[in-house]
C-alpha cells in the first residue's frame, strides 16, 4: 500500500470511530454447489482462508440462473481453478433437502437442483465451515425457469395478460414458497443467516428501458397486472383500468423513440404529458416497490421468529449505481428496519460496461433529446461521480472513487440503524474480450475504497468459479497488512 492509501485509510478509520463497529470486518465470498463438488470441501476452504483471509461463507442455495450457481458462463475464458469444462447443461433450483413440510401452501414444490443428484451442499459444507470459525449464509435469489411444475400460475402478467418470466410478490403462492424456503434453510440447517436478492424493478423504469441491457425490453411486457396486484391497487384506489391505459401510452412513447421518431416538442416534455395525464403509471410503479419491500419485511420476520440471532439481508442490485428512479425507490433508511446487512452491489470492473449500456438505453427514451456525453454528465452530477469518458469507461471500467463514494453514501443512509454494510466487490465478473478485466491491482483498490467509504465488510462476488487466485491472494494481503 501507498504512503497516502495508508493514511487516507487511517483518516477513514478515525472519523469513524464513533459510530459503533463490529470487533473485525467481514470478508465474504460468493460460491456455489460446483466448485465444492470439482475441487473438494477441505481444499476449497483452504484457498478462501489462506489466500483471501474470508471468514463468511455466501453459499448459492437456490436458482434457476448462472449469475451465482454453476461453473464460469460458457464461451468466458476459464480461471485457474477447478475443472477446466464448461457445465452447459446447468439447470439449477435448490441444491439442499426441501422439506416438504414448509411448502404445503404453495404450488411451487418441485424445487430441487438435480444438477448433482442429491447432493446437499448446506450438509456437505456446513460443518467444516463451522470447524474452521467460519460463518455460512444462505444466499438466494429470484431467478426463476419456465419449466418449473406450478409456476404459470405464480408468475407475473404483463398488461396484456400474458405471463412473463418472474413471479409476482403479492401472488399468496409466491410468499408462501418464499417463507417456506426461509423456514427451510433457518430451522433445518444450524446456519449463521440467509441472503436473498431481487434484480428486478417496477413497470415505468422497465418501460423505458432504465437498466443495464434494457435498450431490448419490450415495454408492452412490463408487469405487474394480475388480479392480486388489481385487487391491491383498489384498496388504494388506484384504477387498473387507467393504469393500463397509461402503460399502453408510456409503451407507444418508447417504441416511437427507439425507432428515431422524435416527437414534436421533444421526449422529455412528452414523457411528463403522458405523467400527468395518467399518474396512475407511478402510482403502479410504487405499488411493485411497496410490494417488495413488504416481501423483505415478512421473509425478516418469518426467520426471526424461528430463531431470532440469524441473519438477515439483501442484495441490492447494480441498477441501483446507474438509474436515478431505481435508486430513489432504494430508501436504505426504510429497508434498514428489516436488515440485519446490506450486500449493496458496487461492482466497479463490470460497471463501466454496465453503465455505458444503461446510458445507450435511456438516450432513446426518456432523455432523447439529451446528447449521450451530456447525458453521462448529467448522471454523474446527480449520482455523485467523477469518472472517465464515456466512451472510455467500458474498457477501464468504473474506479476505486466509484466504489468509495458509492459505498459512503451508503453509509450515511444507514446512519443511526444497527445494518450492517457490506459492498459486494467483483471479481471475475464477465464481460466483453475488449472491455476491463479484473487484476489484483484493482481489487486492491476497490478493497481500500470500500473501507475508506465505511463498510463493515466486503463481499467477494459473483461466484468463485469465475474468479482467479491471483486477485483472491491480494484480498488476503491487503486484509492481513491492514490486520482486520
């Protein structure tokens, strides 16, 4: 470490210091199933303690996707670990025993990942993680398959009436699998917590295209609009009706601006015409968010009131660092009452990719009629950042000052609540040949930036199976130089 790293460091530290703080900083690291089973328990342990100095295990419990579970994407350059082979025949789902017993009141109980037979990854890993001192959470997500037995009746529907592929949080099948999966992971397993993460957002951020990879959203197929979330939305009076009225308008609106038809007195002022004429667009909009906070709340409560010192926390998706409206629909202050921690994504090395895509999306929807360039500035003026060009940042990917201003922002949300922070670092994390990769140099950084921010820990993420060892060994330098 540098002379002035180490007393920006020390700096951090010191003005900190009055805010109470765990004894020593979390390192955690996301892994799944696979690589225990390709390079065997003990051996897997052995590498995260002695080369990253973790003491959190993040282990992918339950998924349909390949963002946590199975081994690198296929087509990205292998690391140098684990078998050298590509599962392309992951399939996913719960890679543990699903007791039966807690999905009585859910469609959704044909669950368990037979990628590996009937290998049990919480009972396999469990207790050499709790002989080593090392913490086990169970880390979650909503990522869902088409196939899964009773799912076309838990997904969400689009203002069509067409089931799309995610599951709709006010459907009584979808929270009774989520407390039931809650239920099975704290009460079966002597596990430390659950993580469970949501990378979705609400029907007007979706119809314009507000994410990254969202220039490909088609806005007709925004949800939510089944009859629990109508039957919601009445209880606040909110007309379904107009509001498929509106999402019909907000989708024609984003169709002409993709196609390069400008309107007569630009996007912006159109966008705002549409608003006003139908406020029920961000009345649903709030309703999906309420909708989801609510589902943080009862999964809180339902495993607090098993066994009240487990942990329990969220991943907070990477949109979060690119879309103004998603961000301010993220109230850390509100989510704070039902979070033990925070896992808020602040993955600097795909970011620049990530945020270059979201900006290519929004220049055709909403802020059409601002210059990209401009555009860009605009963002980093009202997210608090000072990166490079935009046409830059794909390659060089987002800095070390991205990951500390990110995560002391925060930080300072979360003033005055017991949640503990947690930035998710990545490494590993794919992206295309010619854009920025991980090296141990950036790990670095990003890892002292997140201390001088004021994180409580770091979180090692996507999955192990994508990251080297050379950038997992300086995690351990820089945590045992700095002796946390």
């Amino acid at each position: 470490m540098s002379e002035l790293d180490r007393r920006q460091f020390l700096s951090a530290t010191a003005a900190s210091a009055l805010q109470p703080r765990p004894a020593s900083k979390m390192i955690g690291i996301q892994v799944g199933a696979v690589s225990f089973l390709d390079e065997g328990v003990p051996q897997v342990l052995d590498i995260f303690q002695q080369r990253a100095a973790v003491n959190t295990l993040f282990v992918a419990t339950f998924t349909y996707g390949r963002g946590i579970a199975g081994r690198q994407v296929p087509g990205q350059p292998l690391p140098d670990h684990g078998k050298q082979e590509y599962d392309s025949n992951f399939r996913g789902g719960a890679f543990h025993r699903v007791n039966p017993a807690y999905f009585k009141d859910t469609v959704l109980k044909d669950v368990r990942a037979r990628d590996h037979g009937d290998y049990d990854v919480i009972a396999s890993v469990l207790p050499e993680a709790k002989k080593r001192g090392m913490k086990f959470i169970c880390w979650f997500e909503d990522v869902w398959r088409d196939d899964v037995p009773g799912i076309a009746e838990v997904q969400e529907k689009d203002f069509n009436g067409r089931n799309a592929g995610t599951l709709c949080f006010n459907n009584p099948h979808h929270r009774a699998w989520l407390l039931g999966m809650t239920e099975n992971l704290i009460r079966d397993y002597d596990v430390d917590g659950i993580m469970w993460g949501s990378e979705r957002q609400g029907a007007f951020s979706n119809a314009l295209g507000a994410s990254h990879g969202g220039a490909g959203r088609d806005p007709s197929r925004v949800t939510c609009f089944c009859g629990h979330c109508r039957k919601k939305a009445a209880g606040r009076g909110i007309s379904a009706d107009r509001a498929v009225e509106g999402y019909k308008a907000l989708a024609e609106f984003v169709r002409a601006g993709r196609a390069g038809q400008r309107h007569v007195d630009g996007e912006y002022v159109t966008l705002w015409r549409i608003l006003l004429r139908y406020p029920e667009i961000l009345a649903w909009e709030m309703l999906w968010t309420d909708s989801l906070r609510e589902t943080y709340a009862a999964i809180y409560q339902k495993a607090k009131s098993i066994r009240a010192s487990a942990g329990v926390g969220w991943h907070i998706w990477h949109n979060n660092s690119f879309n103004p409206i998603y961000r301010a629909e993220q109230d850390l202050s509100e989510i704070s009452k039902y979070s033990d921690f925070l896992k808020i994504v602040i993955y600097h090395n795909c970011g620049g990719e990530r945020l270059a895509s979201y900006i290519d999306s929004v220049s055709k929807t909403i802020y059409g009629d601002v210059p990209r360039e401009e555009l860009y500035s605009f963002h980093q003026r009202v997210l608090n950042y000072h990166e490079k060009p935009l046409n830059e940042i794909p390659k060089s990917g987002l800095s070390a000052d991205y990951v500390e201003r990110e995560t002391r922002r925060a930080r300072a949300a979360l003033q005055g609540s017991k949640t503990l922070l947690w930035p998710g670092i990545d490494i590993g994390i794919p992206t295309a040949a010619a854009n920025s990769k991980s090296t141990p140099e950036g790990t670095e950084a990003a890892l002292l930036a997140a201390l001088r921010g004021g994180a409580d820990g770091i979180l090692l993420s996507r999955k192990y199976s994508e990251m080297r060892l050379t950038d997992l060994s300086r995690v351990g330098e820089v945590a045992r130089r700095l002796d946390f």
